[in-house]
C-alpha cells in the first residue's frame, strides 16, 4: 500500500513538473518581459530616491505607485481594462506635475517629442511581440478578463453578506461546501479548468498592463521635461506650404468595405465639414465612437463588443498605427511644426469661428472646395488684397492653426479606423 502511495505522488509530481517544464519553454518570453518590469521597477524607484528635482521624483512615483497597485491584485477589475483613459490619466498626471500653471497641461507637449515617443513605443512593441511565445499567451479576448473580474466581483460581495457571515460564524460554512460541491459535481472539473485558463490570462494581462504603464509612463516624461525656448514660425511661413499638403481624399483608405465603410465616410464627413474650431475632445469623441461603431459591426451579438479584441492583436494594431504618426514627420508643413507645442494649435480665437461660419463656407461653395484643409489658403487669398497688415496676420494665423489641426486630425481618424477594423474583424 505505502509502495503503490509513493508511486502515485512519484507520478502526480512527475506529471506537475512536466507541465512546468512546459509552461516555462513555451511562455519565456512572458517570464522576460516579468523580469523586464520588475527591474525596470526597481531602477525607477532606485532613480527617484536619488535625484534631487522634486518633479520628476513625483512623476516617477506616480508610476510606480500605478505599477505596484496593478501587482498586488489578485484579479484585474474592469476599470483597469480602460487602457485609454487610464494611460490619459497617467499623462495628465506627469504633465500636471511638469506644468502645473498651465489650463491644458497635457498640450505642453512639442509635435516633435511626441512623434519620437510614438517611433520608441511602436519599436518596443514590435520587439516584444516577437518573443517566444508571447503570440500564442496573447491570442485570449479582453472579455474573458471582463468575465473573471465580474465573477470574482459576485465573490467578494458574497463573502460580505449578513448571511455567509452568519454561516462562518455558526461554523456551518463546510457544510455548505460540501453541498454545494456535490451539486456541482457534474461540471466541477470543466469550470476549475475555465477558471484557471482564465487566471492564467489575466496574469497575461497583466504583465503587458505593467510594461504599458512603464513604457507611457517614461516616454510621458521625456515628452514633458522638455523645456527649450519656443519658436516663432510666422503665418507666411506655414501658408506658404499649406497647399502642398496632400487633399485628404488622397490618403483615404479603400480597403473597407460594406456597412464599415459606410460609417467611416460618415464620420470622417462629420469630422471634415465640421463648422467651427475642432477641440481635440470632441475629436477623441469622434475617435471613440468610431472604434465602438466598428467593434459594433464586427461583433453584432455581444454585449460589449469592445472586449471582442485579442491582446495581440492590440499590440499589432497600435505598432502600425503609431508608425503612420510617425510618418507625419515627412510632410513639409508638420515638419515646420515640430518645435511647436501643440498649445499652439489650440490658441484659436473668436475669430476663427467667425470666418468658418460666415465666409469661410461661401468662400468654399464658390470654388468647390470640399476639404477643411484648404481653408487658409483661401482665406490667405481673400485677405490678401483687402485686408493687410495686422487684421490679416492674425486671422491668418488663427486659421493656418485650425486647418493644419483639421488635416491631422482626418488623417489620425483614417487610420484609427484601418486599425480597428483589422482588430476587430473575424481572423
């Protein structure tokens, strides 16, 4: 009996280490981007109890102290799944720090860090995904992870009512586990094993979450140290080149198709012929909306087709997408731009939307002009002969702002919308 007992637990562990063996081979290089955060962690807190500027002391503080509270929970929540607005909040948090008198501190940044950080993200990204492994521990939906985090929510809130209380203090509560065990007996070990599966992406999760929020983190304060002089770049300078950018029509994705495409001209139309100044939230509304409509599209019968995105593939999808941003870089009016802040570009004035809405429309009707982008260079024109000097100068100015900002912003949204569709559609 003791003989066939040793061979049992020879065999249980044999059977465990196998499996082990085979988790460690097939998820290295899960286990090195661990070991990255945990050292890059460490260097960071190293960093901050050494430097001498309280600024970046607290930048690097409010990073570790988001790291560390993704660390200790057993079980992501669905608030720490918002990835866009968590990594803003992470931004305005280091941007507040580094411009704390500024009404838009998160615009304090210059085009030209931006970019950069955009071209640093995508390249260790892609280096990332690469890694041993790392494809197939990344293949998992985000709403397993939404599902884990509501089920272990349903727990929480189970363990604290008067009644499990009641029972644990009665001393009734193995009881109650033995029944219940018994009821479930059927399909016990089919959800032990789901569960487990779906701790084991949550773990996944997590481990990107951390080097996400390291990666962000770093590049946002790299982006906001920057304190140089500003430049002066007059309006002639930035008309004279207006018209050289390319029409938006001409870098209009044609690989959508059906009900997609259909909404993506609609959006991109309401985002092109907008009247007015454009603010960059209602731009990120827009942003939003778009992502949902086509994550709506592709995933008509869930409930939150948000979550139908596969991890890897959200990595794959923001690498591309953050290589078309850096690609900005190569076109003549943007690269005039890069020492400017993008505050500058939201310094529009009343007169803007004075022109937008009055002659600005007539002036487009006139010489069928069907994009935003052309607005200045028509105002330039007409201001030219009757309105020199100062009036002209910073009417000019005002609308050379908004239309380089309008052109970006059609760009951005065009590729928003390539990227969640290849994210979202059936592979």
């Amino acid at each position: 009996m003791e003989i066939n007992f040793y061979w049992i637990a020879f065999g249980v562990g044999a059977f465990l280490v196998c499996v082990l063996a085979v988790l460690i081979v097939k998820g290295y290089g899960l286990l090195q981007v661990r070991w990255l955060n945990i050292s890059r962690l460490r260097n960071l807190q190293q960093q901050a109890s050494e430097t001498s500027d309280p600024v970046e002391r607290a930048s690097l503080n409010a990073i570790t102290l988001r790291c560390e509270a993704l660390r200790g929970r057993w079980v992501l929540g669905e608030a720490d799944l918002a990835l866009i607005e968590n990594t803003r909040k992470l931004v305005r948090e280091i941007a507040e720090l580094h411009y704390p008198q500024s009404a838009q501190p998160l615009a304090e940044a210059r085009i030209e860090n931006v970019l950069n950080a955009f071209l640093e993200m995508k390249t260790h990204i892609l280096q990332l995904t690469r890694l041993r492994g790392i494809r197939e521990w990344t293949r998992f939906r985000l709403r397993h992870l939404v599902w884990l985090s509501e089920a272990w929510a349903r727990k929480t809130q189970l363990e604290q009512t008067p009644t499990v209380k009641a029972v644990r203090r009665s001393k009734l509560l193995p009881i109650v586990k033995w029944i219940y065990t018994a009821l479930r007996s059927l399909d016990l070990v089919f959800w032990s094993l789901k569960m487990t599966v779906f701790f084991l992406y949550d773990i996944v999760f997590k481990v990107f979450l951390i080097r996400w929020t390291l990666l962000v983190g770093e590049s946002a304060i790299r982006v906001y140290s920057d304190r140089d002089k500003d430049e002066e770049i007059s309006p002639e300078e930035l008309l004279e080149d207006m018209d050289a950018l390319p029409d938006p029509r001409d870098f209009q994705e044609t690989g959508l198709t059906g009900e997609v495409k259909e909404l993506v001209d609609a959006s991109r139309n309401a985002l092109l012929f907008h009247l007015g100044a454009m603010s960059w939230r209602e731009a990120r509304q827009r942003y939003d909306g778009l992502v949902k409509d086509i994550a709506r599209v592709h995933h008509p019968q869930s409930e939150r087709p948000l979550y139908e995105a596969r991890l890897y593939d959200l990595l794959i999808g923001f690498s591309r997408f953050a290589e078309q941003v850096v690609n900005l870089k190569s076109k003549p009016v943007i690269n005039k731009m890069l020492r400017l802040r993008l505050s500058h570009l939201l310094k529009v004035k009343d007169a803007a939307n004075w022109a937008l809405e009055n002659q600005l429309v007539e002036l487009a009707r006139k010489y069928k002009v069907g994009t935003a982008v052309k607005y200045s260079a028509l105002m330039y024109k007409a201001f030219k002969k009757g309105h020199p000097g100062i009036l002209f100068k910073d009417v000019a100015l005002t609308l050379t702002r908004e239309a380089g900002k309008r052109w970006v912003l059609i760009y951005l949204h065009d590729k928003i919308a390539v990227e969640a569709h290849w994210v979202y559609k059936p592979k």
